[in-house]
C-alpha cells in the first residue's frame, strides 16, 4: 500500500511541477509588478512590448572610418630576453618599446620558435600560439604607452632540445 502511494504522490508532483514549469512567464521577474499583500506574487502580467522595423535607409551608408591604424615599423620595438633557464623549461620577458612622438592605443607582439618551444603561462598582456608562431596583444592596463614608454609582458615556457633566442620578433602599435 506505502508503495502505491508513494508512487500515486511522485506522479502528482510530476504533473504539478509539468504543470508550474509550462506556465512560467516569459519576461524577467525583475521586470514584473509585485504586490506585498500577496506573499510576492506578480499583481498582474504586463502587456507584451511590440516593436516595429525602423525606416530603410535610402542609401548605402559609407564605412566609419577606423579611429586606430597601424604605424609603420620601427614605432614600436620588442625586446626578447630568456631571464633563466633550466632543463626542459625557461623565464622570459619581452620589452615592448613606444619609439614614436604620439600615444599608443595598442600593440601585439610576433616572433617563431624553431625549436619546438611551448609558452605555458604568461602575464602582462594575452597570449595566441599555435604551433612555432607566437602572438602576444597588449592587456587590458598596458596598451596605451607614451611617447618613449615601456611596458613587458613575462613567461615560463617549456622546451626540448635547445632553447634559442628567436631571431625575429616584429612591434605593432597603434595609435588614434
């Protein structure tokens, strides 16, 4: 008998909760009027918001032109130095240097490793490898640099083999 009844009350609460979860408004409760008299229960739905398309444009409009363009070479410099080294792993930090007379906005870092080197965790600005190319953009709180100012990002890597210096590493910036 326990069992049957245990069984008859799983079911009704199945439909109840079926039921409850069918009919859960579609607006966010937040949004909803509340009344304090009834233990906080909307006083009433609101009426559902309508929109309408805007006007179409009669003509295409023409691109905004971009308020951040990249400098030519040079404007910016990136100084790679492995700081310590131990066997199957290494430190490491890259100068970013702002060589131009205005402000960045920006700057992202590229070099290659040759040697089959991985960067495992990095600070100071955000990371993109894959493979041998390497890619690091400026952080959120580094990006803008004065004229002459500098600013590093460093990294623990780990490696195989040998670990030399990459040969190339570019500077990007941008400025407004």
């Amino acid at each position: 008998m326990r069992s049957s009844l245990a069984g008859a009350v799983t079911s009704v609460l199945a439909a109840a909760l079926a039921i409850q979860i069918a009919v859960v408004p579609s607006t966010p409760a937040a949004a909803e009027p509340y009344s304090g008299a009834d233990g906080g229960r909307p006083a009433a739905m609101p009426a559902p918001m309508t929109t309408s398309p805007g006007p179409s444009p009669s003509s295409p409009t023409a691109p905004t032109p971009s308020l951040t363009t990249p400098v030519p070479a040079g404007a910016c410099t990136a100084t790679y130095q492995v700081i310590s080294s131990w066997p199957e792993g290494f430190y490491a930090q890259v100068d970013v240097r702002n060589n131009s007379g205005s402000h960045t906005v920006g700057w992202s870092v590229a070099w290659r490793y040759l040697h089959g080197q991985r960067i495992t965790h990095l600070w100071g600005g955000i990371l993109r490898q894959e493979g041998d190319r390497v890619g690091v953009g400026h952080a959120d709180w580094n990006g803008v640099l004065a004229p002459g100012g500098t600013t590093s990002f460093g990294f623990i890597g780990s490696w195989t083999g040998s670990n030399p210096t990459p040969s190339i590493v570019t500077c990007t910036a941008w400025f407004r």
